[in-house]
C-alpha cells in the first residue's frame, strides 16, 4: 500500500534526532514492501537558516516533503484558533500541491496528536484513512491547553485507529478525550542489533564504571536529579563517570551544577550525536540512567537495553513496561535518594544482569521487524489490503 507518515520531520546532518524514529518506522515499513512518502510541516524557532518553502530529498526509494513557512510562535498573538487554521492550510497546500499529484495515498499514518489533527483535516477532504500514533508527554497534564483540547476533539475523533505507545498514555488519552486506543510500543532501530553484544567486563567493588545518559537537555529530562545522586553516591572516588548525550536549554545551569559540585573531572556533557557515535558509547558503558520527570516510552531506554545495559529509570510513562528485575531498577520522580540508591544498589550487583538476555529480550519486543508487523496488522485490518 501507499502510506503517507506524518512526521515531526527527517534526520539531517544538521539535526540529526529530528524525526528520527519516524525514520526508523518508514524505513521498517518498506521493508515490508510498502510505498512511503514522508511529509512534515516545520514551524520550530531554530537560529540557523533553513529554505523557505518546500524541501525534498529521496532517502533510498523513501520520498521526503518538509515545508518551512515561519516559526509558529510568531503566530501566538492571532490566538489558537487562527494558528490551527494557518497550520492546516499550510498542510494541505503541501499535500495537494506535491504529494497528491503524484501518487495515490491509500492510508495516512501520523504522529503526535499535532499531525493527527493535520492528518485528521486531509481525511475530511479526501476521505483518506488515518491511523494516529500519540507519544506526547503534553497529554499526561492534569489540565489541557485550549488549542491541545481542540485537536484533540477533532483529531481523535476521525482517526480510523488511534495507537499510543504505552499503556499510560493510553489511560490519559481516555481520561481527557473518551476515546480509546490500543498499545504498540516504540521501536528498536535495527542498527542496534546489528552486531552481537560485547563481553561485559567483571566489576569489582571498588571498580570505577562509566554511566550513560541519553537525551536533550531540559528540564524535564532531570538531569539536575541524576548529577546530585551521581554526587552523593560518591562514586567519583573511585573515578567513575557520568556521559550525558544531547543539547538543550539546561546545558548551561547543568555545567554550573557540576562546577559547583567539583565533578567536572567526572560528568560530562557530550552535546549531540549521531547514532554510530551514541551505539558506541552505550557498549562502552556499564549502565543506564533515564532520570526523566515526564515520559510516555523512552526510545533511549530501549536503545540501551538493546546493548544489553541494565538501566535505571523513574517510574514515569511506559518505562514500567519494559523495566523488570532482571534488567533495571524503577525509582520515584525527582528522587535524588532513591535515584543514587538505586545507581549503588545496581553497581554492587552489576555482574548479575546478564547483558545477552536483556538484549535478547528487547529484540523480541522492541525490533523494527516485531513493531512493524504490529503496525501493518493495523493498516491490513483499517484497508483491507496488504
């Protein structure tokens, strides 16, 4: 079939997280055999330059649309419903103009509710399918904005099938809007599968280890709670280590937290990377901290299971659904005792986690292969047609 992704956007060497496991699902879908064309709308605030209007690229038989008007903050002063309006003739001038003309879409895919509500507005014109896939932390607040309520209400409403990639996003997604979705989980790129797991080294007491965390830089990843337990763990004094990969607003007061706790022999901001350089990190690694205060299924923390780390993670989003005994530990948000006790309890027992079964057990739950035959099932029974 023809599928339409709606995506945040497509990897390039300038950013190269953007879009990214969008990519990995349109790459595993034509693996199947399936026509992919990936279409974004940008309305970021970036301060580099970017090409006004419409872009393409062909990424290996995947055709790649993206336009670029103007930062959508530039709009706040028109009010929600003005924006939403502005966003959906920008979308469809996309899709009429170079998608439609050139090939017949048979189901439109889309992620995050912001294409959802796009991809929902195309359908009332075209009466083209949609499946949605919701991974935004923004759904898991008590109280929603105006102008997420709205899309939600009409997005929701007209997809075919909504997917949510936890159970818990599933629940708040129920709560705030009375609809209902089934679970499939984020996946795996394959890459990380490609080559078989290193021999972990034996960890004495007493060993300096290096710790791995992945992840832009703000606030609500809690890398402010991670570098505090990391202190009062004092495993800096046997020279472990704490590589933080990714970039963001926080960069600077994290750099400050660290001078000002005398560790900058031992935390380090790596900024970004791309995923040759994060695949080498984590196998050179001996555990993984995702110390995030809001998160719906960390792509992070599968990807350092993948490589076998034992992971610790705090108890938000799907991060319960794939963290068990045998592969991590589960500590409360915004913890910093628990969070450092949890790191120490790991490196005591460090040569207990056995690195091939928790590799073994993420590739067969969380490869390209097992989530896009999750995701062709959806489509063949929304269709009919494989």
């Amino acid at each position: 079939m023809n599928i339409l992704l709606f995506s945040r956007g497509y990897p390039s060497a300038k950013d190269p997280q953007w879009g990214c496991f969008e990519r990995d699902q349109a790459k595993a879908l034509q693996k199947l055999g399936h026509k992919v064309i990936v279409m974004s709308v940008d309305g970021r605030c970036r301060f580099y330059s970017r090409k006004l209007g419409v872009s393409y690229i062909n990424d290996n038989g995947i055709d790649v649309y993206n336009i670029y008007i103007l930062p959508f903050k530039l709009l706040i002063p028109l009010g929600y419903k003005l924006r939403l309006y502005i966003w959906r003739k920008i979308a469809l001038y996309l899709f009429e103009k170079y998608i439609k003309q050139h090939v017949k879409i048979d189901l439109i895919y889309a992620h995050y509710l912001t294409n959802i509500y796009l991809a929902a507005s195309i359908k009332e014109i075209y009466e083209i399918p949609v499946v949605g896939i919701e991974h935004w932390s923004m759904l898991n607040r008590i109280k929603l904005p105006s102008y997420v309520r709205e899309m939600g209400e009409f997005g929701y409403r007209n997809a075919d099938q909504l997917i949510s990639v936890s159970n818990s996003l599933r629940l708040s997604i129920q709560s705030h809007f009375g609809t209902d979705s089934i679970v499939i989980h984020n996946m795996v790129n394959g890459d990380f599968f490609l080559n078989a797991i290193p021999k972990k080294r034996t960890i004495n007491i007493g060993d300096k280890i290096t710790i791995v965390a992945v992840g832009s830089l703000f606030y609500g990843k809690g890398y402010d709670v991670l570098i505090k337990a990391f202190a009062q763990t004092k495993l800096y004094e046997n020279g472990s280590k704490v590589i933080i990969i990714g970039d963001g607003n926080e960069k600077r007061k994290l750099s400050k937290l660290i001078e000002k706790l005398k560790l900058e022999n031992n935390i380090f901001l790596l900024g970004r990377k791309d995923r040759t350089e994060i695949l080498k990190i984590l196998y050179s690694g001996d555990l993984f901290v995702h110390p995030s205060r809001g998160e719906n299924f960390s792509v992070a923390i599968i990807e350092a299971l993948s490589t076998g780390l034992p992971v610790v993670a705090t108890q938000c989003g799907g991060a319960s659904e794939c963290i068990n005994q045998k592969n991590g530990v589960l500590v409360p948000i915004d913890n910093i005792d628990a969070l450092a006790k949890a790191i120490l309890f790991v490196y005591n027992g460090i040569n207990e986690y056995d690195s091939n079964y928790i590799a073994n057990e993420c590739k067969s739950k969380y490869s390209s292969d097992v989530i896009a035959k999750q995701l062709n099932d959806v489509f063949v029974n929304i269709i009919g047609v494989k």
